[in-house]
C-alpha cells in the first residue's frame, strides 16, 4: 500500500536575490512529495503504472518546481505593473507640485518686484533733482 506525506524542506535560491524576494522565498513554504510503503523500502522496483520510484519523485519534483515558478512569475508580473503605475502616478504628482511651485514662486517675484521697481524710481529721480 502506497501512501504519500508531505515535507517541509527549504531549497536555497539557484542566484542571489534582493532582500524583499529573499524574504518572499523565507515566507512561502515548499513542499516535497515522499512515498513510503510497508513493503521493502530499499527497492527499486518499477512501480505497476511505470516507471521506477525515483523517476516518479523526480517527476513529482520538477512538477512543484514547475508550479512554484508559474506562481512566482505571476507575482513578479503584478508587482511589476503596480510599480510601474506607481511611478507615473508618482512622476505626475511630482511634475504638478513643480509647476505649481513655479506659478507661486513667479506671483511672489511679482509682489516684490513692483514696489522695488517703485522705490528704485524715486531714488532715481531724487537723486537727479539734487
């Protein structure tokens, strides 16, 4: 009688990788499919559906490898949109409040600008009637 358990192991990153994916791999659990029999465990006989034990726990493997990669990608693909809609949110927000800036920065000039302008005349004209 065949029966199947699950492990928790933990596989490390083929390449190094940034710290926030270093801890998305911490936080997710990976899985290894285990067989185990009351028959002789150190056989390798083929198994009555083909193949031989270690084929079928290799196929298992490569199969949640496979899944774990589809599922990672995907996640990968989501944070990749939202950062990128993020960052132009972020740009046309910054390019606003600069332009506003601009605007309140010209205003002020012209506040100060006009009595300065006001004070320079009469200097100049006092001084030429002295």
């Amino acid at each position: 009688m065949l029966t199947l358990h699950t492990v928790q192991t933990s596989l490390p990153s083929p390449r190094r990788s940034s710290l926030r994916r270093h801890a998305l791999q911490l936080s997710r659990r990976r899985f290894s499919i285990c067989k185990s029999s009351s028959e002789d465990d150190g056989s390798d006989a083929p198994l009555p559906h083909g193949g031989d034990q270690r084929q079928q726990e290799v196929l298992a493997k490569i199969a949640m490898l496979q899944t774990q990669k589809v599922r990672i990608t995907n996640f990968l693909d989501e944070r990749s949109a939202y950062l990128t809609k993020f960052t132009k949110d972020a740009d046309t927000e910054f390019d606003m409040i600069g332009q506003n800036a601009m605007k309140e920065l010209d205003q002020i000039g012209d506040q100060v600008s006009i009595p300065c302008h006001g004070r320079i005349k009469q200097y100049i004209a006092s001084s030429f009637s002295v």
